[in-house]
C-alpha cells in the first residue's frame, strides 16, 4: 500500500483525466508518463493488440478535439521546440486503462492502473453527488416557488379584508308613485 501511495498522488492522476465525446479519457502521452515509458513503446505495445481495444476502450482524436485538449490544459497554446504533433493522439477510456496494465506488463503498469481506476471511480463518485445535489437544488426551487405563489395568495386576501371593496350607495327604501 506504501508502494502505490508513494507512486503518484490521485490528484495528478484526476487532472490528466479530460471529457471527450461524452467519455472520460486520458491521453495515450500522459498515460505514458505516468507508467515511465515513452509514448511511442506505449501505443506500438496497443498496436500489437489491437484486438484488445475496441472502440469503447480507446479512440483517436481528431484535430479539433486536441486543440480543445491544449487549450484545457494551459492558457498558453504553443508547444515547445521539437513538441510538434505528428500523430493523432490515443484516448483511452477506464476500461482500456485496465487493458493497458496486461499489455505492457510492468509492475509499474499494473500499479499505476490501480491507481487510475481509483481516481475514475472517484471521479464518477463526485459526478453521481454532483447530479444528486442538483436535483436537489431543482427540487427546492420548485418548492419555493409554490410557496411563494401561496404567499401572493395570502397576501392577496389580506389586502382585501384589510381594504374591503366600497359598496354602491344603496337607494333609500321609500315609496315612489306610480305615474
């Protein structure tokens, strides 16, 4: 336990997790980082595999969604000298991370899996909360707002005890002739 603690905080691994077409994904360049090998071992290893990645478990991105990516990720678009990107990155999904581990078979592959999984599911944790107190939020406001209308009403009725209508003036009983 000791060992993964020391390995990465779950707070890094968070960060590096983007929303792409609906999905939450890590690029193949910061899974690479985080397992210590370069990009390039990294997607030839999923190359060699390719059985094991289904479109659900991992995607290429598409130009625009990588300068979606960047733009995210600082406020200054430029990459450094030699940083240029020839290749559509990779996103992989929860699911494909977990491959990942049995495919590059390294202890620190199979660790860091641990680690990033734990972080989706925090993740999906924190966005199930998040959807339960904006329910919530709804519910209230709904709530408010009959009670206010019912406020109105009462309100409504007062002002009218309180200032009752003036009544035409009544004719006087009398008798009148007829003509």
């Amino acid at each position: 336990m000791k060992k993964e603690a020391s390995l990465v905080p779950l707070e890094l691994v968070e960060r590096k997790i983007y929303l792409i077409r609906g999905m939450k994904v890590m690029l193949d360049s910061d899974l690479a980082e985080l397992y210590q090998v370069k990009t390039r071992t990294l997607n030839q290893a999923v190359k060699r595999n390719m059985e094991r990645f289904p479109s659900d478990f991992m995607f290429q991105l598409n130009t625009k969604e990588i300068s979606a990516v960047l733009r995210s990720r600082s406020q200054i678009v430029t990459l450094k000298r030699g940083q240029n990107i020839k290749y559509l990155p990779y996103a992989f999904t929860e699911q494909g991370v977990a491959m990942l581990s049995a495919v590059l078979k390294s202890e620190r592959a199979v660790q860091m899996s641990i680690i990033i999984v734990r972080a989706f599911i925090k993740l999906r944790e924190m966005l199930a909360t998040h959807k339960n107190l904006v329910r919530e939020f709804e519910k209230m406001k709904k709530t408010q707002k009959n009670h206010g209308q019912h406020i109105v009403n009462i309100l409504n009725v007062i002002s009218q005890l309180l200032n009752p209508p003036t009544e035409p003036p009544k004719e006087p009983i009398s008798f009148k002739p007829k003509n």
